[in-house]
C-alpha cells in the first residue's frame, strides 16, 4: 500500500526535477523562479525551498506546506511565494500544480499591464484565448494568490501575468503547469516580436474556439 | 537485398535524429514541430509522434503513415500535422522531407500576414527570392496541406509561412527539409532585426537569380 | 590556526569558479569581464588576470593586488580595470566583491546615459529603486572608480552603469556581486523589451520601499 | 627541423578548432561561416571545405590552398568564400587570418548599408572607431576580396560589413580574426539594442583615440 510519505516522495522528486526545465527554458534568473505541487488526498503540497540555486536543489530540500503556507515537513524555508501558492491550491481544488516565474516577455507584457492578445494558431490551442494581467499586489498577504484566483476565473488560460511581476501558471499536476509556464513565455515572445514590425493579424473567434476545443480533447497519447 | 523494413529502419532513425536540430537551433519548444520522411519506393512516410517530447523519441516511436494520413505502423498517435504532410508527398512526388515548426521569427512574420523580403545574399542562395505566407487554415482537414502546397508553386522558397501558424519547410529528404527550417529562421531574425532601424537595401532580382543559380548548383561537395 | 596565505587560496577558488557564473548567463565575450574578492583583515583583493580566457582561468592565474592596484602574488598582469576595483575597496570597506561586464542590455542602457527605471518587483526586491547611470570615464587614473563610487553613494542599487562603457557591481563577497550584476542584465533586458512595445507601468516609491525591506530582511535561508 | 608539412598539420588543427568558437557565439548556422589562416613562410593558407558540417570539420579536413584560390592539398571543394580569402592574403601580407560569417546583427546593419557607430569604449578599444559597410559584391570575382581590402584600408577596424552579405574580419592570425569576428557581432548587437530606445551618446575622438592606443599596447598578457 502506497503511504502519503511514498506519494510525498515520489512528488518531491518530480518537483525538483521540473525546475530543470525553467532553466532548459530560460525561464529564470539566478533562483527567481519555482514549482509547487500538490500532495494527492491530502491538503499539503511540495514547494522549491527559499533562495537555493537550482543546481544544489535536491528531492531532500524541497519543502512540504500545508494549505495556509505553513512548513509541514523540510529543514528548509519554503519559498517567499508560498503564500501566493497556497492560495491557489485552497481555491482551486481542479489544480495540481503551481509555476512562478519572471520570465522576460511575459514579464514585460506584464510591466505594460497588457494581456497578451491570441493571435497564433499555437495560443488558441494551449491559452483559448488572451493571457490576462492580474492586479499589482505586494507579497506578504493574500493579494498575490487572489489576484491569481479571480483574473484566472474569468478565463480559459492557465497562465496569468501579474502586473509589474511576472507570471504564475496551473496545471492539472505540476508538468502541466510548467508547460503553460513555457508556453507562456513562448507566445509571450512571439506576439512581440510580431508587434514590433506591426500589427498581427487578429484570429477570429470562432476559429480560437475551434482551436482550442480541439487541442485539449485530441492532442497527444 | 534491402528490404522495405530496412528502409523503413534506416528512415525512422534518421528522422528521429534530425529532431535534435529542431532542439539545437531554438525552432520549437516543448513539443511543438515534427519532422517527416518519404519512404523511397512506397506510398509512405515517417513521421513524429503526438505530443512526445523530444528527449523520449526514439527510432522506435516514429510512425509510419500512408499518404491519407493513416498510421500504418507503430504504437503511437501520429502527430497532429500528419495531414498537411501526407497532403505534400501526395501532390509533390518530388518532395522526401517536410518540416513544421514554430519558431519564433518566422512564425512572427507569418502573424503580420506578412512575406519575408530577399535583402540577403544567404537568402537568395538558399530561397532564390522572398519567403512567402501561405492562408490561414485550421487543422482538421486538407486546408493546411493545400495552402502550403498551392503557395509554394509560384516561389522558389522551400519555406512557406502559414498566416497565424508558423513555417512548414520542405526538402529533397529529411535533412534538406531540416536545413530549409532552419535558415528560414535564420533569415527570418536577421531580417526582422535589419528592419527594427530603418528599410533595408534590395537585392536586384538579376542579382538573386545569379547567386540563386549558383548556390544551387556549385556550392557543397 | 588560517594563515592569510589559506585564505588567499580560498578566495581564489571562489572568484576563479565564479568566472563561470559571467559565462554562463550571457554577460561577457571573450574576455571581457572579471570578478575580484576582498581578502578578508588585509588591504588587499583578488581579481582575474588581463586578457586570459574564462576556459584557461585557474585558482593559481588569479592575481593578488594591494589597494593602489598594484600587483602583489601571481605570474600574471592583473585586469586592466584592476584600479578600479582598488578605488571601490579603499573607499567603501564595507564592499567585499567586485564585478565588471558588458553585458549587452545593461551597456546599451549606459550607452543612451539612461538609468533603468524600476518598474519590476524584482528590481525593486534587489535594487530598492532605479539602477543609475556614473559618468563617462577614461581608464589609466580614478575616474571610473570614482564614478563608481560617486554614483553607488547615492542610491541603494548595487549596480552602477558607466556611460558608453558597461557595469559595475558591488556586494558584501564576491558572490553577492555577481548576484547584482547577473540581475542588473536580466532587469536591464526586461525593462528594455518592455518598453520597445509602450511604457511600463510605475510602482509607487512607497511599494518599492517596502519590497526592498522585506527582499532584504526576510528572503533565502 | 619544422617542415612546411609540420606547419601545415598544426595550422591545420588551430583553425579546425576556432570553427567552435563560431558556433559558441553563435555567429553561424548550419554550415554558413569559415576560418582561414596563412601559412608562415608560404603563398598559401589553410581553409574551411565547402558545405561541410561544424560537427563533421576535421584537421584533416581543412584543405590547403594557394593565392590564386586554386586547391593545394586536401579530399574536399575549399569553401566557397576562398577567393575572397585568397584575394586579402594577397594585397595584406601583415594579415594572418581571415574570418567569414554572417553573424545576426553584423548582417543586420550590413542590410541596410549602415556603418556601426563607436559609441562603445569597448569598441573603442577593440575597433578604434566605426565598423564600415562594404560594397555590394557578387560571388564568383574578385569584387568580395577587393570590397574587403578597399573598405578596410581607410578604417583602424579589423571587420567589415558586406553590403546585403555579411562579416569578414582579418587579424594577425586566425585567431585574431576570430576575436574580431566575435567582438564584431558584441558590439553590432549592443549598439542595435541601445539604439532601438533613442540615441546612444557620442564618444569624443580624441577619447576614442586614446582608449584604442592603450588596449592595442597595454592590454593582455
């Protein structure tokens, strides 16, 4: 029988991993980024410790919290977007996984406080629509991770850029997050780019929808 | 002799390996383009799965399609481009090799609607003039197909940008196809970059159809 | 009992190993940067030799200076911007490492005299405000450690862009100088790319003072 | 005694392996840049072959030819830029290596028939004022090697930007040529990057001239 310490395990392992790709990707700086996610039948989920650089993260020190941000299981300080994490977790219960990020064009589109507009085929695929920006909000209390919850709400994308900070993305599990967190980046860098000759084409809606229906129902295995 | 399954063996290894040049010149992320093979002989072709990443190909994991897009062998789900690149071995028997991806300067081009203009001499080696768009087309049927095949006939370019989509790419084999995707970005960056500051000078067209002409045939071994 | 010659050979260690965090995110060609250390209860500092590239550096390459930049152990001339550095010990003894680069975003800012406006949360956790610009300065007297210095005073940035010339950074050890020159490029392209598209957004001076607090009181282990 | 075949063998691996530094600084794709360097004591240089993969490039591979361009010794085509090289070993017996590519930004500016302003004291340093534009040239005469040779004669610069081409840089060996080459594009990008939000700030000529003095006689080992 499989106990919550062999799941919590198993996750931590699959966490830390999962931060390779923010550096595969350039998704982060130095340690400006981090994944969480949650602990399958139980009201905790695994986070990458505060300040540790990505080469000396180990399954060991990622750090389990429970649903207020609290430290439940580690030697280390969970990271100081914890709280935003948590928040999430709490009132999302369709979300496995939580990615932070600053990376550089979704976080400029961000510095604008611009969404950014589905003009790719690839966008109405992963995002069905425009990534939205989020409210300025300060760390310390619940504004980060309800600014999160409430801008997601009102839209299909699973990645939100908060205004003047950076991005935050959901999954069903936490690899799906990452890949709305690349994805993000991706057409985040792409829409500029085609903007900074013009205007790109717009796609019309019922196209995106189209787009978008297909792709989460006949993509992959 | 050889036998078709040994052709079949050697295509599925070097199509799985070209892969590795999609990931090593920055054209795609995640999962987002697939490279294609003819099968010399046959009415077939190889192609990427769906959706997997490329660190797990394998020479294995690539299927083998008809020219409807029917999987013919293989345990997995063709990729979601099949279509448009059985459509291609079927009207261009003189095509062995097709490329999609998404990269990000081409593909920004092609979210303006907008044709890549010859003003490099690598260009007219390699395009013999502009890199054209091709129409906006939804997956799901032969509309992406026709439109890189229709767009294609009245240019020189084996590079086609598919409005709102990004770049499909084609080549006496696989390598070629690989080659042509990747100096279409090439060219793509640096003549995105040469326009951010002001109009860059033509090329006269007697001028491209000379360099053209001759990379065609001097350049190489 | 730690003779000042152990540790003079562990700093060494340090400042050569940390070379590789210049390379590594971008911030220098060829050999065109370098990292000293304060050695710590003497007048003295370690920094990397002139013209000796990042793959040949060595623990024994690294050089010993006095504080009028004079050399004091190693085989080897020390970097020309050698005085420099020696300006920043001698007049803030409260610095223990010192970091030049060129890095390209945060040059081409110094080569406009634009200081980088702080419209990031990251810039305002690591820079407690703008990132400002020193004076344009001849190498071979003072006037760039000057600059430095004259500049650095009046802020809290740990950076300083020198007009039409690169950056400077300065932190408690040599580590947390590189930590403030690898963030000085990533804000610096941030920033930049942001505003190729609009005006990014200011956060309040009073958000800013308080996200600097908390950064700097409450972030990492 | 070293014989002219020893010579050869060694200049043969030297230039063999500066073909990495291309690909480390991403100033070539796929097969587009070459190194070539002069052999001591003979009318004759040692050079890329024509369309041959980096990866693939052996010492053994790198052939030997004369000034007249014409193949000396070695299985393979001489890249197809040899006359251009033959043409500047030619008419600048002080130049013992010469560098091809068609590096992103170079080109750009190159496209638009731009000359790349000093305004970087690393430029200063490294340049001694602007990188000049060539003339436009077909491949096939003598007009690349004279554009080159003719353009570089007024200037302290060690590059030159072809007109729609791309970058060739000369040095007193190979090496030489390829810190040109690579410092070349570091400045082409930094300075298309600054101007991209205004104009970068003019260094006086006599500044310029005083920085380029000391880095060509002080600077290094």
């Amino acid at each position: 029988m499989t106990t919550l310490d062999d799941t919590i395990g198993v996750l931590r392992r699959t966490v830390c991993a999962l931060h390779a790709d923010l550096t595969r990707y350039n998704l982060v700086t130095w340690t400006s980024g981090n994944v969480s996610g949650r602990v399958p039948g139980a009201d905790l989920f695994v986070i990458k410790p505060s300040g540790v650089s990505y080469d000396d993260l180990t399954p060991e020190s990622i750090v389990v919290c429970d649903f207020d941000g609290k430290l439940v299981d580690g030697e280390l300080s969970p990271s100081s977007d914890t709280d935003a994490h948590a928040y999430v977790y709490r009132h999302r219960p369709d979300v496995g996984g939580v990615v932070h990020t600053h990376s550089t064009y979704a976080t400029a589109w961000a510095a604008r406080d611009e969404a950014i507009p589905c003009v790719l085929t690839a966008m109405a695929d992963e995002f069905g629509g425009e990534i939205p920006v989020g409210p300025f909000a300060l760390i310390g209390d619940d504004s980060i991770g309800r600014g999160i919850v409430d801008t997601l709400a009102g839209h299909r994308s699973p990645a939100v850029l908060m205004k003047n900070h950076g991005v935050f993305s959901i999954g069903e599990d936490a690899t799906a997050a990452v890949k709305a967190a690349v994805m993000c980046e991706d057409v985040a860098r792409t829409v500029h780019i085609a903007r900074q000759l013009g205007e790109p084409k717009p796609i019309p809606q019922d196209d995106i929808d189209r787009l978008y229906d297909r792709y989460q129902n006949v993509y992959g295995q």
